[in-house]
C-alpha cells in the first residue's frame, strides 16, 4: 500500500499571514488539526505557482499566549501563523511506501506530513490515515480468526505454513512478521470464516508452535 492509497486529497491550506484565532476558527470549523501552509512563489503574475513554506498543528496553536516552554515570546492569537509555523516540514511523496512514511512520522514524533509530487502539493497523510490502513491490511474488519504461530527461521517455513493451511481448507487473510529470533520467527495470520481453537489444535496436531490461541 503507498501514500496515495491512504492521503488526503482534498487538501485544505492556508497562507503565512493569516491570523492565528483565524486559523484556529478554521480548525474547529473543519475538524482539521493540520494544515500546509503555502506561498506564492513568484511575483503574483499569472503562472507563477505556489510552494511549501510550513505546516501548523492544532498543538503549536494551544499554547499561544500562555506558559508552555514551547510559547513563543510575544506571539498573540492576532499574530500571522507565519510566527508559529513549522518551517522544516517533512513531506512524502504519492508513491512512498505506508510502512516508511510511517516510520518517519514515528521517528520524528508528528502527526502529519504533507504529500508533494515535485513542488506540487497533493495531498497530506495523518496518523488517523495510518492507523485506518493498519486496521484495513490486517484484516481487523472482517470475520477471522487470529493465530500466533512461531515457526523455524529458515526459508520456505512460511510458505509450508501457508500451505498447510490451506490444504485444512481455509484462507489467510494477512500476515505479519511479531518477533524474530536467531533460530525461530513468530508470524500473526488472519485466517477467514474459522474457529480459531479448532485450527489450532489442527496446526498443533501436525508439529506446529501455535502460541495464541493458548492451548487447553
């Protein structure tokens, strides 16, 4: 799954100079806690585009004005947004990957980036966004079952799982690597329409770790 699968297209950006209880207002009115803030690039003729120049949170607003150590000294809800705005704004592109971009959001500990195609902005991605894909890839939405399964760390485990699976009759949905060990990997799978104590025992029966459900 890439960023343009999951973004915001419909992107709602303000200028520098609009003023912070404005754009507070807007927040509140649109149910958006971030917003790119864009430039004119040019002279203001016609053709000339607009670029990136920050991005605002609904956090850098709150502490305008009071005792916070990340208010800004003389910054009132009358002043620009320019005067709060990150300027160092970390963006993605359409086709990143989810699972970097999130990374990235993690690392840095922001709840947004916007997403640019050149200087062209397309779209902005969220921790909500990332959150819903992370229900959506996994399965969580639709009836299955959940195994724990710790198999061999060698090649071609995985796939023996899979199919032996698959021979009991049932699909697998999704499957994700929980830990990894110098000897065994320990894979979470969704397997569709199954109970999930049955299957177990079934998996167990046939040599197979199954960690979760926990046996009687």
């Amino acid at each position: 799954m890439l960023v343009q699968d999951i973004m915001t297209r419909q992107v709602v950006a303000i200028t520098p100079a609009m003023p912070i209880s404005d754009v507070l207002t807007l927040m509140e009115q649109r149910n958006i806690r971030h917003f790119p803030i864009m430039e004119n690039s040019g002279d203001g003729r016609i053709g000339d585009g607009e670029r990136l120049v920050g991005i605002v949170s609904d956090r850098d607003i709150r502490v305008v004005g009071g005792s916070h150590p990340d208010a800004r000294p003389g910054v009132t809800m009358r002043s620009p947004v320019r005067e709060i705005m990150s300027a160092d704004v970390l963006c993605a592109h359409p086709l990143d990957p989810i699972e970097e971009s999130a990374r990235v959001l993690r690392e840095h500990k922001i709840g947004a980036m916007p997403v640019l195609e050149g200087d062209e902005l397309v779209g902005i991605v969220t921790a909500i966004d990332f959150l819903d894909a992370l229900v959506a890839i996994t399965g969580v939405g639709r009836s299955s079952a959940r195994l724990e399964v710790e198999v061999a760390n060698r090649p071609g485990a995985l796939a023996g799982l899979l199919d032996r699976i698959a021979s009991l009759g049932h699909n697998v949905s999704s499957v994700f690597m929980n830990e990894r060990h110098e000897d065994s990997v320990v894979f979470v799978l969704r397997i569709e329409e199954v109970d999930e104590q049955q299957l177990a025992v079934a998996l167990r029966a046939q040599g197979y770790s199954v960690l979760r459900p926990a046996g009687n």
